[in-house]
C-alpha cells in the first residue's frame, strides 16, 4: 500500500491552522472491526519519532488536543487546530494494515 | 515503561557488513515485537522487517531478503539487524521500533536511531 502524503512542506503562522493529508492506495479500513489502521508520527531532528494519533483518529497518550486525526478508506489528514513554535517538525502518516508496513514521505511544518 | 537504546553510528566501506544493535528496556515479560525502519537522507521512513518476543520469527521486506538478517538475545532482550553487501544508498539512520499489538499495530516507543554512513 502506497502512502502519499500532501503537501512536502507547509509554512504555518503561529496560532493558525495547519492540515497534512495522506491519501492511501487502497483501503485500509476493516469493515468489522470499524478501524481504520493509520499513525501519524511527529520527527523533531535528534529526536526519535512519536506517535501522535493512532486508528486514524485516536490521540496518544500526552498528545495535545490541537493535534487531531480524521479519514477514513483511503483518505486520511492530521489537523493542528493553532500551531505552537514547537510543532515545528516533520510529520509521515503510516498504514499497519498490512505487510510491509508504509509510511508517506512526510510533510515539513515550519513556522511563517 | 518500555525504551528502547540503540548502539552507536557506523562507518563502512562498500561491500562490508553491520549490526546494529537494539536494547529493550522496561519490558518485563519480554512481549515486544520489535520492527526496524530505515530512514535515508531527504526520503520518509522505510519499513524493514520484524522480529519475534522470542527471536524465532521473522518476516523481512522483500527488497531486503537475502541481505538482512534480524536476531535476538533473550538473556539480555537485545534485538539485532545485520545488513550485508552494504552499497552507497544504504547510507541511512536505522531505527528500531516496538509494536504494541503482537506484530499488528502502530510504533511505539522507538529508538533513537543509528547513523550508517557507506563509504569508500
């Protein structure tokens, strides 16, 4: 399953909104058990990566609520409702719904 | 609370070897099915392969088979990937990554990563 991710980069003002979408090559949503198997991952440069929003919507644990997931089927997108300097990192939606696990190339968010 | 602490960066000539290390800490009861990713310059994050809580299960990206090999040291929960016939484009931070549903969920935690420069 191919990720792919719009758009490479974004340049946000504080406080404004910021929206990332990942467009999947085929569906990965499971019907029965209703989830869809998509993680979005925040990379800040030395850092490992950190999941942000798992089942395409769900929140991890310590994420702040401006990070938000939607989507479902093929089409996904990660929200930040008011960028904060230190959202300033790149971002890649994965599937897990199958093997091999993808990942999209990853959008950069920087600060306008 | 599960981490994972990965060795050091590499440099090696082409043609060469490495193994990469990667120590589960805070896992009990040895669960952890550990994925590995590499990331080159300027691209997104690549999927290898994973391994088994016990090391007796594998299952590699195809454009790997044949030249990735992942084991493991229960004794220490210690997860390993060796990578062989290195070439330019190997150059790459590798990551190391748990799984948090038996081999069928999303990552987390991971480690820090491993810088492997290929060069002549």
């Amino acid at each position: 399953i191919v990720m792919t991710q719009s758009p490479d980069s974004l340049a946000v003002s504080l406080g404004e909104r910021a929206t990332i979408n990942c467009k999947a090559s085929r569906n990965v949503l499971d019907i029965q058990k209703h989830k869809n198997y998509v993680a979005w991952y925040q990379h800040k440069p030395g850092q490992p990566p950190q999941v942000l929003i798992y089942w395409a919507s769900t929140r991890a644990s310590g994420v702040p609520e401006r990070f938000t997931g939607s989507g479902s089927g093929t089409d996904f997108t990660l929200t930040i409702s008011t960028l904060q300097a230190e959202d300033v990192a790149f971002y890649y939606c994965q599937q897990y719904f199958t093997t091999p696990r993808t990942f999209g190339q990853g959008t950069k968010v920087e600060v306008k | 609370q599960v981490q994972l602490v990965q060795s050091g960066a590499e440099v090696k000539k082409p043609g060469a070897s490495v193994k990469i290390s990667c120590k589960v800490l805070g896992d009990s009861y040895f669960r952890s099915y550990i994925h590995w990713v590499r990331q080159a310059p300027g691209q997104g994050p690549e999927w290898m392969g994973i391994i088994s809580p016990g090391g007796d299960s594998t299952n590699y990206a195809q454009k790997f088979e044949g030249r990735v090999t992942m084991t493991r040291d229960t004794s220490t929960n210690t997860v390993y990937m060796e990578l062989s016939s290195l070439i330019s484009e190997d150059t790459a931070v590798y990551l190391c990554a748990r799984d948090v549903d038996a081999g069928v969920g999303y990552f987390d935690p991971w480690g820090q990563g491993t810088l492997v420069t290929v060069s002549s």
